[in-house]
C-alpha cells in the first residue's frame, strides 16, 4: 500500500508513522506537506500527531483551513481512507471531517502515559484486523483529549455506530479511573459514518514494535493493510455506501 | 480623494473589533480551574470562580456589513461553536 503522511509545520509523529509503515511494516509511505493541493493516489492519507502551527486559536483549528485539508475534504468525499491520530483527530474535528469537538483535559495535565482502549467497530478500514471488544494497550500524549459533543450529537453517533474506540481498564471495562483525559462516554476514536474517516487520541505509531512496549498499534496499520488488499468494502455493501464523509 | 491616476477613490474606514472567546456554561473549564487554584495558592481570598477565554483585537475595513462579518469570522473560525461562546464590540 502506498500511504500520504501530512506534515503542517509543528507535526512530530509524521516520521514515527513513515517508519512503521515502510520499515516495520514493508510498505510505501510519502511525506505529503501542507501546501499540497492533490491527495488522489494514495490508498489512504494519516494527519500524524503534533502541533499543527503550534496549535494556535485551537488545536487543529489552524491546520483545518490549510490547502492539504481542502484537498483532503474532497478525497474523503469521493471515499478516500483518512486517519487522524492525536493532533490528527483534532484537525479532523476542526475540519468537521468527524463530529464532536475536544476540550482540555479535565485533570489540566498532559497525560502522556500508556492506556487501554476497547474495540467498538471493526467494520472499518483501520480497525478490520480487530476483534470486537478487543483491548488495545496504546500511548497517549496530550492536552486536549476530552472528546465532547452535544447531547444530540452524542445520541446521533452512537446511534450510527461512530464510537470507534472507548477507554476501558486491562480487562475491556469502562469506568472512570480508565479515563485519562474526561472524554464523553469514555470515547478514545470516532469514526465517520461509513467507516472511511476515523480519528484516534492514542498513538498506533508508536506502539507498533516490541522495542517500544507494545505492538498493539500495529493493528491498525494491519487493518488497513487488509481492507486494501480485499478492495475496500466487503461484498454486500452498496458502493455508493463507500463514499461521503460526513460530520453528523 | 483621488489616487495617483486619478481614478475616485473610496477612502474606507477601518473599526477595530474587540472579540472574547469563552467555554460555554457546562463545558468543563479546566484553564479557568488551575487559574483559580492558583490565585488560592497566592493567597487572594474571596475568588469564587475563574474562566478563562481568548481575547482578540481584529481590524477590518468598514465595507458597511462588519457586524455580518465578524459574525461569520467567529461563527467560522474564531470560536469552536460546539464548545464556545462569543461576544464583541465594534469600536
């Protein structure tokens, strides 16, 4: 597979994802940079971690009127895949690409620490190599991971099976104490509709090699890696199911 | 007035927008809550609630519609709607 990589001025993980995709995982990645106006090509395209233009006004929100987001909007319109992991999933929000909005976390520190997350939906492209319910042992490292969305938005998405990933303890249960950052209903990754647009808060990347601690991450690169080997949707979904992102 | 080529031109007014951006009510404050933290740990006494916000002083030509357009410039990008509210004052 042969992935785009964004970089904005002020990423930090965009190399970390590179070199699990072609040096741990064998397969072709491109730094793709901002200013870049054409994304068609690629397999998938990752917004990576960091602070997109220093995360000024709001984290993400700079980053969502760049020239590389207007282009990414069409791709995931025309059922390009998309990953945003941490500041990543910020832009995507910003970018309205997925619903909800982040606010600080509700302890006021950066967390940067090692978490569980749950499996929600494995009918997606980053998440098909999962099992469901499946317990993930990811990083975090932010400041602003308290996912939030309005009660009819929080409604919307669980009824259109958005929650992609929500923070849970060792053993796959939700509560309080496994929450790192305040997010409603404990949601760690959201999903667009249809699957082909899904954001993150905890870090794949750098989770992908023993080495590291863990090769949890690796999954999701995996997921990705098999859904485009097997052609994108399984037989039965109708194509047109395949395109549109949207944020509600 | 007239330019260099003698063309009639406008001469447009600028305003300066004064624009604070706040959490809504009910959206966690947890800036606001350190701030507080630490004006107790200062030593004031009496302080009952903190939030903090972003403040923004925006100059812009007065095409006749400024009010619409600061509207849509904080509607747009300067406030994240979901999460915040916003206020301002044409000068």
């Amino acid at each position: 597979m042969d992935i785009g990589v964004v970089v904005f001025p002020g990423s930090n993980c965009d190399a970390d994802t590179c070199h699990v995709i072609r040096d741990v995982l064998g397969h072709r990645a491109q730094y793709v940079w901002h200013e870049e106006r054409q994304l068609a090509g690629f397999d998938a395209v990752i917004l990576p971690g960091g602070f997109a233009y220093g995360d000024y006004l709001r984290a993400g929100a700079i980053a969502a009127t760049s020239p590389v987001v207007r282009a990414l909007r069409e791709y995931a319109v025309a059922g390009g895949l998309v990953l945003g992991i941490c500041n990543g999933f910020q832009v995507l929000l910003e970018a309205g690409l997925l619903p909800g909005a982040m606010c600080p976390n509700t302890s006021g520190q950066f967390r940067c620490e090692f978490v569980h997350i749950r499996v929600e939906r494995i009918d997606t492209p980053f998440t098909c190599a999962m099992t469901s319910g499946q317990v993930l042992r990811l990083p975090i490292a932010h400041a602003e991971g308290n996912y939030y969305a309005d009660p009819p938005t929080h409604q919307a998405i669980i009824a259109r099976r958005q929650i992609a990933f929500r923070y849970c303890d060792p053993r796959g249960t939700v509560a309080p104490r496994a929450n790192p950052n305040g997010s409603l209903d404990a949601i760690a990754g959201v999903a667009s509709r249809v699957g082909t647009v899904v954001g993150l808060m905890p870090h794949p990347e750098r989770a992908s090699e023993t080495v590291l601690g863990s090769e949890d991450g690796r999954l999701v690169f995996e997921s990705l890696d098999r859904w485009i080997t097997a052609g994108g949707f399984p037989a039965g979904v109708p194509v047109s199911a395949g395109a549109g992102a949207e944020a509600g | 007035m007239r330019s260099e080529q003698g063309e009639r031109v406008r001469t447009m007014q600028v305003r300066t927008v004064r624009i604070v951006v706040s959490l809504k009510p009910g959206v966690l404050d947890a800036p606001g809550q350190a701030i507080r933290q630490g004006l107790d740990a200062l030593g004031h006494p009496g302080v009952q609630h903190v939030r903090a916000g972003k403040y923004f002083e925006v100059e812009l030509d007065d095409d006749g519609r400024v009010e619409e357009r600061v509207r849509e410039i904080c509607d747009g990008f300067l406030a994240n709607t979901l999460i915040e509210d916003y206020r301002y004052e044409i000068l």
